[in-house]
C-alpha cells in the first residue's frame, strides 16, 4: 500500500453493488454545531464510542491530508483496546467530510484489519435543523456492512445526546 495515499489500492465500487452502507439522520441544531461535534476531538470522543465502551483520546488534524486516530475501550463483553486510523480527503466547512476509514487491534473481527474503508459525510441545513448523511463505501462484505450499519447507528444516537 503507498503510505502517501492508503486509499489508493481501492476502486470505487460500481453502483449498485451494496458495498456501502447509508445513513441518514436529522438533528435540532444549525449545522455548524454539528459539524464541530465531527470535526472537535472532546465532543467527538462524547459520541463516537461502543454502546457501554468509551473513547478516552482522538487526534484529529482536520484538513485534507491531515491523519486522525481514535482510542476506543470496547465494552466488556469484548474487551480491549481498538484504533480507528484515518486520513481526511476532503473537508469543506460545515458542509462536507470525506475520510478513509480503517481500524487497527480489532481481534474479535480480524478481517476489519485490512479494509480501509472510506466514509463520506455531509450536513445538510434544513433552516434550523440538520439532516446529517453518512454513506460508508468499501465494505465488501454483509459481515462489514452489518457491523458498521450497527456500529452508525448507535454512534448518531449518542451524537443527537451531544447537540
């Protein structure tokens, strides 16, 4: 893989293939508010975590190129410590993130460790409001698909806590 760009070794997948998982939530709040709740690493770390684990550290250096790295304490039913490792493509205040998504230290799930996924989000004002739409493309698999379907959904309750 070319360190310079992780992502590369990836094609896009052909429409219609399932190999991406689509999210789509609206919360109460200007858009801005919810994109720093993407984009700054406390609130990210309130809301991006297992059900009952945590999220004690997340480095962010939000621009294009820039790397994140995310400490998540899975809960106790599978405990250990897990990495998600990324680097953003493309950032456009408050509008749009686009970020390679990979993790690291996943044994319970050991094929997680080769995909690096990428994930595009983008926050769309409703006047007030802000519908937040994920598509998490790469996931070759229904075993990948079904975890990180799961995995967002949980995630954006806890975020609707944080805005």
């Amino acid at each position: 893989m070319d360190p310079e760009r992780p992502w590369a070794k990836w094609a896009d997948p052909a429409p219609g293939t399932g190999a991406a998982v689509h999210v789509t939530r609206e919360f109460p709040v200007p858009r801005e508010e919810v994109f720093r709740a993407w984009t700054d690493p406390e609130l990210f770390r309130q809301w991006f975590r297992p059900g009952q684990g945590s999220t004690p550290s997340a480095e962010m250096d939000v621009r294009p190129g820039g790397e994140y790295r995310v400490t998540i304490e899975r809960p106790p039913e599978a405990p250990g410590t897990t990495y998600l490792v990324g680097t953003y493509l493309e950032v456009v205040p408050p509008e749009r993130l686009v970020y390679t998504f990979g993790w690291e230290g996943t044994p319970y799930l050991e094929q997680l460790e080769d995909v690096d996924s990428r994930v595009i989000v983008q926050f769309r004002d409703l006047g007030g409001s802000t519908e937040v739409s994920i598509t998490h493309e790469r996931l070759d698999t229904e075993e990948l698909r079904a975890f990180h379907r799961w995995g967002w959904a949980g995630a954006l309750e806890r975020l609707a806590d944080v805005v």
